[in-house]
C-alpha cells in the first residue's frame, strides 16, 4: 500500500461498510478489521454499486474500492450513476478520491514512457463494440501518440491485440518499443520491453497493460524513453 | 498532501538533496527542514535535472520533485535521459516513482469523465510543433476520444485552445460537455463546467486542464460523466 494516498486510506479507515471486487478487497484487507465487507465477483460491476449505494440510502458510510485510479475505467462512473437515480433530497453524496493510474504506475515501471501526448484505449469489447476500438487505435496510431492498451488479452479475446499490431504497423516502424507490465506495483510485478513486430509473442493478460512508443520513442539499458523534445 | 503517496514521501523523506521547480519545491517545504534544495525557475529544465544528475554523481541521495505524475509530462524522462549520458559504472541509478496525475485528479473533481478512451495531449508548442499537435487533436477528436488538455493556454500563447474548439467542432455538437479544473487539489482549487462551444469564454492559464468529453459524455448535476456503458 506504498502507493495508496493518505486521502484513499483515511476514506477506508473511515467508512462502515466497503465495497469492491473481491480481489481488490483482499489487497487492503489490514485496513478492513472492523468493516461490513460487501465483495462481489467480476462482472457484477451494476450489482456492487448499487448495493454501495444503498447502503449510503440507509445511512452507512461507504468506500468502493477499486484498483489503481477509480476514474479511469473503474467505478467511480457506475457509482455517480447510480446516485443520480435518487432526487436530491436523499441522494448519497459522491466523492471521488483519485489515485495512481495503471498506465502511470505501469510507466514507471517502464522508464519515461508517457513524455509525450499518449492515448489510452481498452481493447475489452463487452461494453463497447469493437469497430469503436478499433478505429480509435487506427487514430491514435495515425496521430503518432503513445498509446497505452488497457485489458489487452483475455482466455477468450485474443485476435484484438494481434489487430492492434496490424494497424500500428502502417504507421510505425516494426522496431518501436513496446512496454508490457504485469502487476505494476503489485506483488508478482514483472515488466518485458519488446518491440511491435514482436511483443504479441510475449505474455500478457488482463493484468497485463501495454505501452506502444510514438516514432520517437527509444529503449536503453533496459529503459523505455519518449524524448519530450529538449536538446540535449 | 493528502494525495502523495507514501513512497513519494519516504523518498523526499530518505532524501540529502531536493530537486525542483522553485513553486513545487515550496507546495512541499514541511518535508524539506534538512535538505539541500535546489530549486530552478521556469524554464530551466535541463539545468535542473542536469544539478540532479551532478549530486548523485557526488554521492548524495537526490530527489526530484514534478507535481503530479513526474512520468506525464514531468522530469522523469530528462532525468534518464541525463543519466544515460554516463557510463554504466557511474551512471547514477534512477528510480521513478508514479503519483496522481494533473488528469486524474482533475477527473475526480469534475465527476467521472474519463470512464472510456480518452488522449492526453500538451498544447505548449515550446518542444513540439504545432502541425504535430494539430493533427493529434484532429485524429482525438475523429477517433471520438475523452480529450484532456495540459498546458492549455498562457499569456503569450492564447490562440491554440480556439483552434482546438473548432476542429473538435466539426466532429461533435457545441452542446458536449468540458471542464476545466484550476489548481487541481491544491489550494486555491477551482472548476467549471462549460461546453464546446463556449468553454474558451471560461478563464483559463497554465495551471488549468481542460476535460473535452467524447460523443456520450453528459452533465448532471454539474458533475460531468462519460459512461462506460452498461445498461442501467
């Protein structure tokens, strides 16, 4: 929980009642001694907000938990949605706390990768259908930004990432680095730099997230840089 | 600093020599009572990181201060990149540790915006043409991504965020949501919620980020919401 703010944990420490994906649940469960638990599978993303949110209808102070920053593809969305059904007069009171990214914490990780303007995509198509996706890969590509692919692989979606390579290669050399970290900050952490032509070869899942460089970007010693632009 | 992560602290904390822009190095002065502070002006980034470089070339224990994520748009690149400069045997060992990004702690205060694809792009022309940056607006915008804007506008540089406005006009209604947040989570915090067709009204400097929602994104309640897409 290094990378945990003070203001995330007090949220935690002063809640009644927390509220996340179990796996998430179990990675703060030395701040949960005296906590309501409410954990629910995958998938059951509708379901554990609003059970969140009911709990707030009857008076509990709840915290959701999710992985790296609740704003970026985590729940904070679902929550405030689920809020605004209620009137005024007894809608919860939402705050968003925000945290470190997985594409920030992944980047680190990396070296320097995000120097530069980036795009972040998520190549799951359950919510979204994938001619969306992959048009927005095709012009992130043609734009020549970073880009940094979140759940880039699953047992059962693997043609998607293989798609990516295909379109970023029009635009970029089959040399441009390509970061891939697993559990960024996490126990089991483990980071690879490959390059386009080849990284889909390497390992990578839902836990995986990976960072294709701009034209610029350049590896050393093991280190994954996209210049800003300072002459140096 | 209820947002900086332990990690950021122990390092400052472990620290003989501080590094940093001089406004940064003061948001932190409690943490600094016996450090070494080199602080540099705007502008003086080489100079500076390049001073980084030189104590831990001496010996000293250094640490350098970016506000937000030091990986987006921060010193972490130039620091390695300085680095690098020195052979193995010397080069000084450099470790990056991620925070809350400008983008993220901007999205926690205006609500959820950033719940789907979204681009990160810098409109500071100081490193980077502006042909290069036009066109990555102009595939953002075709690729209907979230797009947040850093370094959107200062004194001298006032006529990007106009040309921003209207190339994202012609691929979205003039009634789609941005928010800007001023001094996110510092003192002095400020946000305001506009549209595409009037938000350049809005006061705006170097110290603001813009939020430019995609095709779905909606305000209620002025809070502003990109939903993910889940059928509620």
């Amino acid at each position: 929980m290094l990378d945990m703010s003070p203001r995330a944990r007090e949220s935690i420490e002063n809640a009644d009642v927390i509220v996340g994906y179990n796996t998430y649940v179990q990675l703060v469960s030395e701040l949960l001694t005296d906590k309501k638990i409410i954990g629910t599978g995958m998938m059951q993303e509708i379901e554990r907000c609003q059970s969140a949110v009911d709990q707030a209808l009857a008076g509990k102070k709840v915290a959701v938990i999710s992985s790296g920053d609740p704003g970026v593809y985590g729940m904070a969305g679902l929550v405030l949605e689920l809020a605004m059904k209620y009137e005024a007069a007894i809608r919860p009171e939402v705050i968003i706390i925000p945290g470190i990214s997985a594409v920030g914490a992944s980047a680190a990780v990396l070296g320097a990768p995000l120097m530069h303007d980036f795009a972040v995509i998520s190549l799951s198509d359950l919510l979204t259908p994938w001619d969306v996706i992959r048009k927005r890969v095709e012009m992130a590509a043609a734009g020549d930004f970073v880009i940094a692919l979140y759940n880039p692989k699953s047992k059962r979606r693997t043609s998607q990432i293989r798609e990516v390579r295909e379109i970023v290669l029009k635009h970029r050399t089959a040399a441009t680095p390509v970061g891939i970290v697993h559990h960024a900050t996490r126990e089991g952490e483990n980071m690879v730099i490959s390059n386009l032509n080849d990284f889909t070869q390497e390992f990578i899942d839902m836990f995986s997230l990976v960072i294709i460089g701009n034209s610029q970007t350049y590896v050393q010693e093991n280190r994954m840089i996209t210049p800003r632009g300072y002459k140096l």
